[in-house]
C-alpha cells in the first residue's frame, strides 16, 4: 500500500509547527513562529462577534463577500493608487496561504519553471512541489539581502511562467526597492510571466515605503497581488486573506480556491471590511510600534553576541550564530529552548541545500519582535545570561 504521495515527499513538518510545539512544551518564549501577543483592534473583533449574533453565519459568496472585495478595491486604491474592480479582480481566501496555494494551482502546470526568492517562505516550496513544477532560486544573501538582478535574469529558462515574489520579504525582512522591482517586471514582461507577489507585510515597512510592483509599467496585467488581514490587523487567527489581481489570473485563482476550501469564514469578512476603513493613523501606528520592537529586539541580540542584520520591514529580524561558535542554526534552534528558554527560527530550511552539502542559510537564525516589549526584554535577558558562547 502506498503511504505518502510523491507530491508530499521531503516535506515534513513545518518548521513552525516543530519549533511552536518545543515552545509550548519547555515553556520557552515562542519568538519563532511569526504571531502577535497582542490581538488587533478591540472595535474590529467586537465586529466579528456582532456578524455571529446578527447570523452571518453561512456560506459567504466563493469571491467573498461585496462589502469586503469593495473595502479591498478601495484599500488598493488608498495605499497604492491602483483601480481594482471589486465584482471581477478580488478574491478573498482563507488567509494568504490559501491564496498562495490557489495563484499556484491556478496558474502553473507540471513541468513550469517558478522562479522563486531564496530564502523563501516555506509554503511556496510545498505548494510549487505539489503543484509538480520545479522551483528555481534566486538567492538573497546576507548582510543586505538585495535582489541579485544578473542571477534573476540568468534563472529564467525556457520552461519558466511565473515569478513569486515576496516583499516586504520573509525571513530577511528585505524590502524590494523600486529599481529591483523594477528589474523584476523588465524580466517578466520580456519573458511573458506571471509574478505572484506576496506583500502581506505590506504595512509593515520601517524605512522606505512599501510598493507594490502592481503599480510598476505593464506589471497590472500580469501581477496577482496577495495581502492577509491576520498580518495587517493582528488576528492572524481570523485566517482572511485576499488576492487581487487582472480578472483573468484572478478567475484561474478562484477556479482552485473553490476546490480547496470553496469559500472563507464569513463573520470575520464583515469585521475585516471595517477594518481596512480604518484611518491612515492605525496604520502608521502599527508599523511606528513594530519599528520599535525591531529596534529593541535587534539592540538585544547584538548585545548578546549575534551578528544582526537591520530589517527594513516585516515582523522579522535575522542574525548570523557563527560569531558564537555555532555552525549550524537548525541544532542552534533544537537546542535554544533547553539553553536559553527561547524559541526562534532557522533560515536553512527555507533554502535549498547545494549540490555540495552547502546551505546559504547554514548559520542563519530568524527571530519575531511582533511580541510586547516585556516579552521581547525577558527574551533578551535570557539569552544574555545564557552565556551562549561555545
Ligand atoms: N506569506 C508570508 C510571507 C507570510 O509570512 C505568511 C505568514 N503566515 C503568509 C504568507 C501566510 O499568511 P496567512 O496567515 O494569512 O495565511
Ligand atoms: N508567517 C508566519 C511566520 O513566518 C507564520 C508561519 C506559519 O504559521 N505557517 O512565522
């Protein structure tokens, strides 16, 4: 009897759920995972509460409820200047996961080349796997994580449709700059491919501003672009998420979606529509709050011996552990919970291994600073007194 189908093979566990549950076991402080401690705005989950009593309690349309996809359109619109027509190019899914595995399933065949940014959050890997297309690197590397656009370019082959893209970027918490953005739509529009770009860390840019590379010459047409509500209002939870994109791409996403979960939980589509009403204020406060646990968290490490390379956005700072003696961040993490009482993240998983055994990510560690500052304070104190030098 066949035990694990070949599109699952060499996926294993995800690392989040391995390092969340050594958390939850040693009792350590979870800063792998990417979770907030904090929920969102107290009037938007009374909102979700109010769509349970008020019975809106079934099936929401498949593309989502009107008064969401009209909140998205006009999101887009605020923050990026882009007319999106709610009735036909937005898609509401469950979370952005779901719309990262729908714009895959929905776009790309067996046998594509999908370009890819390494490292790359783990669900591109199972899903362009599942999918049966081959992934193909384009490798970010530390200290500054910038877009090797030569290597880009180099990538493409005859085989290649898709591009996914990631900015702000998880882990290295890059954020693509207009030129590299740039770049990337030179490539797409000259080799005729579609770029999935994830930016659910939109509003969480520090230093420069966000762009979405939507808004780029020639990109609107070729570009599905995917946001999470758990990310932009802290109800990771609540698992909405969207796609926008041209209404053709958009109808091939939806044709998946369907499929896959048909459609998302309806009460938290009444309370994301409000939220993404909120005022310009909530948002810039946000990103002002997490600029200053970034800070915090990165001063922390530095001071207990890692090397921290300054995140321009996203929930997530990385450091490299090979200053310390530690050679190898997947047994660094295995082991921090027992040493420290910490829990964080290792980049070697979300990179392929070289055909020489070689790991780009080998002794990269990624941490989240989206915890409150008493949280991410003990945190640091604990690996300060961990005296974690071999
Ligand atoms: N993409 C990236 C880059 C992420 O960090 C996350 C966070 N989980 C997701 C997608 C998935 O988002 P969601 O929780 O809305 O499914
Ligand atoms: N995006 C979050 C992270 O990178 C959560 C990942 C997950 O739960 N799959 O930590």
């Amino acid at each position: 009897m066949k035990k694990l189908s070949a599109r699952l093979d060499g996926l294993g566990t995800t690392i989040f759920a391995e390092m969340s549950a050594l958390a939850l076991r040693t009792g350590a402080i979870n800063l792998g995972q990417g979770f907030p401690d904090q929920d969102g705005p107290a009037a938007i989950r009374e909102l979700a509460c109010a769509a349970i009593r008020d019975g809106h309690n079934q099936y929401a349309p498949g593309p989502g409820i009107a008064p969401l996809r009209r909140a998205i359109a006009e999101h887009r619109r605020r923050f990026q200047g882009l007319e999106v027509d709610p009735e036909h190019e937005v898609e509401v899914t469950t979370g952005a996961t779901e719309a990262i595995a729908a714009a895959l399933l929905g776009l790309v065949d067996p046998g594509d080349d999908v370009l890819v940014l390494e490292p790359y959050y783990d669900s591109y890997r199972a899903m362009i796997q599942m999918v049966g297309a081959r992934r193909v690197p384009v490798t970010l590397r530390a200290p500054d994580f910038r877009l090797p656009i030569d290597e880009l370019r180099a990538a493409v082959t005859d085989r290649t449709t898709a591009i996914v893209l990631n900015t702000p970027h998880n882990p290295t918490g890059a954020v693509l700059t207009r030129e590299e953005l740039a770049a990337v739509a030179e490539v797409a529009i000259e080799h005729d491919l579609v770029v999935v770009s994830d930016e659910v860390y939109e509003h969480l840019t520090f230093d420069a501003p966000h762009v979405s590379i939507a808004t780029l010459p020639g990109m609107v047409d070729r570009t599905v672009t995917i946001s999470s509500a758990g990310k932009t209002f802290s109800f990771t939870g609540w698992k909405v998420g969207w796609a926008t994109g041209p209404a053709d791409l958009v109808a091939a996403l939806m044709g998946a979606k369907q499929f896959l979960s048909y459609t998302s939980g309806t009460p938290f589509q009444h309370a994301i529509a409000e939220a993404l009403t909120l005022p310009d204020a909530y948002f810039a406060d946000f990103a002002a709050q997490l600029r200053e646990r970034r800070d915090l968290l990165g001063a922390g490490l530095a001071e207990a011996g890692f090397e921290v390379f300054h995140p321009e956005g996203t929930y997530f700072v990385t450091t490299d552990i090979s200053g310390l003696g530690f050679d190898d961040g997947l047994a660094f993490c295995r082991e921090l919970p027992h040493r420290a009482g910490v829990v964080a993240i290792p980049h070697q998983v979300f990179h392929d291994e070289r055909p020489d055994g070689s790991n780009p990510g080998r002794t990269l560690v990624r941490w989240t600073f989206c915890k409150q500052p008493d949280v991410l304070e003990t945190a640091i104190d604990r690996l300060r007194r961990a005296r974690l030098r071999q």
